[in-house]
C-alpha cells in the first residue's frame, strides 16, 4: 500500500494462505493446471494480494464469524486499538474478494457498512498520514550526492533516484526493470507490468539527459549489458547476483532523499508525490498529472499537490494574479 501500512501480522511459515479455500490445491483430473481461483487472484496485484492476506488472517485470528454483525464487532474491535480507517477498510475489501473469489455471497452487509462509515468519520486523524515529497530539485540533489560518493553502490543509488523520479516510478517498478527496459537513444524507459496495468501491455516514459548519463555509469562500472537493471553491491564494492529487492530500493530513497534534505516522513513513495507536487507548481494540469504518474484516476495526484494546485487555482490566479 502507498502509505506502508501493516495491515496484520506477517504470514506464519507453512500457514495456508487465507485466499485459498481449504480443500484447495488436491490433485484434481486436470492434473498440473492449477485451480481457476489462481486465475482471479492473478488479477490483482502482488502486493495488494499480500495485503489482503494480512488483513484476513486478522480477522480470522480474530474469532468473530464472518457474517456482517461478526465484520462490523471485527471493526469496533480495530477502531478500539486505535488502528486506522484505511486499516478496516483494507480488511473490508480483502473480505468482499474473498467472497467473490470462492463464488458465495459477501459477509459485508449494512452492519459493517455503518460501522465502517461510523470508523471513517471519528478516525479520519488516523494513521500515519501522507509521506513527504521529494521534488525535482531535492531528487536532482539526492543523485548527486549519491554519485558524488564515488562508490559502485553510489553510482547505481543515483540512476536508481533519478529513474524513479523522472518516470514517477513505483518501488515495485524499479525493482522490476531490466537492462533492455531502458533506451539510451531514445531517452525512454518501458514499464513492462504495473499496478494499474496487470495485463502488462506495458508503457514508456522519458527519461532527462543527466539520468540517462547516470545509467549509462550504472552499467559502464556494473558491467551489466543483460538481465536486471538494478542489482545488490557487496560492501567492498564488487556487484552480487540477482535483482535489488522492493526493501533495499526503499531504503536508497529514503536515505538519499533524507540526504538532501527532504523533511517529514521519507519513503519508497516519496519521488512518485514530489514528481506530481513538482508538475503542479510547474503548471501541469490533473489530467497530465494522471498520465505522468499512471494513476487511474486525477484524485490522487491531486490529493498529493492540494498546496501547489491552490496556489495555481482561479483565486490565485484572477484574484492576486499569481
């Protein structure tokens, strides 16, 4: 989730996941094929479906039945130990999917509808709130820092903050890119697969001239020519196998942008909220902000920039001519 969250406890080694029906994964006389379920839930997105995960096996760690009086208690009971209302809604929804994806009718009733309403209302002050932005500027100056240390891991730390802030680049995206994802040539970089495209028909988004110079330093000293773009380095400086995971990615932007001087709470999350605060102070419009960010919808890259767009609005513009 955009806001990291733990929505419950991890899973417990070996534990069925909370997804699968009991007598699921028997032999059955379609021998290898796995069962249609796997399908659906193939439809949502890796990390979502871990999060779904979390929050069911809260709630049947829990007790309480899954019907709507035992949902809406399961909420009280969440409201009761100060979580968040995104914390009950996340344990709503994974519920409903559940229900859609072994085919009965959903536990979630007017019960636990009013409950959840009831949660948002008095917990709207909940959680942990919006992550601080990196902008343009303090992303420009978190790569440069990073290169300017001169090490192996510094260089790849610089492409890693410039790629994700020039395509607004989800943790996820980053980890999952390839050498042959980015075009030098052309300035581009393709997103093969996102969380608002599982279908994968995939997506290119320019990339500046300095960060193409940084990648193209990434693969110069990593000697990469094939395979993952991004990849652990080895405190002494030499590159280890394998693909650089969501955890480690995280910690590069979080630290670096930090380095550069970014206040409040700095995450995974923070190039893709300034990238969308930067595009509003430069004057981009909502529908631009979408389009750049690949969300579904203009709501959250304006959630993001409430202050710059304001400060672009009509009262500042007609009133004060800003």
């Amino acid at each position: 989730m955009d806001n990291g969250e733990r929505w419950a406890r991890p899973a417990t080694p070996g534990r069925r996941s909370p997804l699968e029906k009991p007598d699921e994964g028997r032999p059955t006389r379609f021998g290898p094929f796995r069962a249609a379920s796997d399908l659906v839930r193939a439809s949502i997105a890796e990390n979502t479906r871990r999060a779904y995960e979390a929050a069911l096996r809260g709630f049947e760690d829990s007790g309480y039945p899954e019907t709507d009086a035992g949902v809406a208690a399961y909420l009280t009971g969440l409201f009761e130990k100060g979580r968040s209302a995104a914390c009950a809604s996340m344990a709503v929804a994974a519920l409903r999917f559940r229900a859609r994806l072994h085919g009965r009718s959903s536990p979630v009733g007017p019960s636990t509808l009013r409950a959840l309403a009831g949660f948002r209302r008095l917990g709207s002050e909940r959680g942990r709130g919006q992550v601080a932005g990196v902008r343009w500027e303090e992303a420009d100056l978190a790569a440069s820092l990073a290169e300017g240390t001169g090490t192996l891991g510094g260089v790849r730390d610089a492409a890693i903050v410039a790629v994700a802030s020039d395509a607004l680049l989800r943790v996820s995206e980053v980890a999952a890119l390839d050498v042959a994802d980015v075009d030098l040539g052309e300035q581009t970089v393709r997103i093969r697969r996102s969380k608002t495209d599982q279908e994968g028909l995939g997506v290119v988004q320019f990339l500046g001239a300095p960060t193409v110079e940084r990648i193209r330093a990434w693969l110069a000293r990593a000697g990469l020519e094939e395979g993952a773009l991004f990849r652990p380095v080895y405190k002494g400086g030499r590159l280890r196998p394998g693909r650089l995971t969501d955890r480690s990615i995280r910690g590069v932007i979080a630290r670096w942008g930090k380095a550069a001087g970014a206040e409040g709470r700095v995450s995974g999350h923070s190039l893709r909220v300034g990238g969308a605060q930067s595009l509003a102070s430069a004057g981009a419009s909502l529908v631009e902000m979408q389009l750049a960010g690949r969300w579904r919808s203009p709501a959250m890259p304006g959630r993001y920039a409430q202050g710059q767009i304001a400060k672009q609005g009509a009262v500042a513009r007609l009133r004060y001519g800003r």
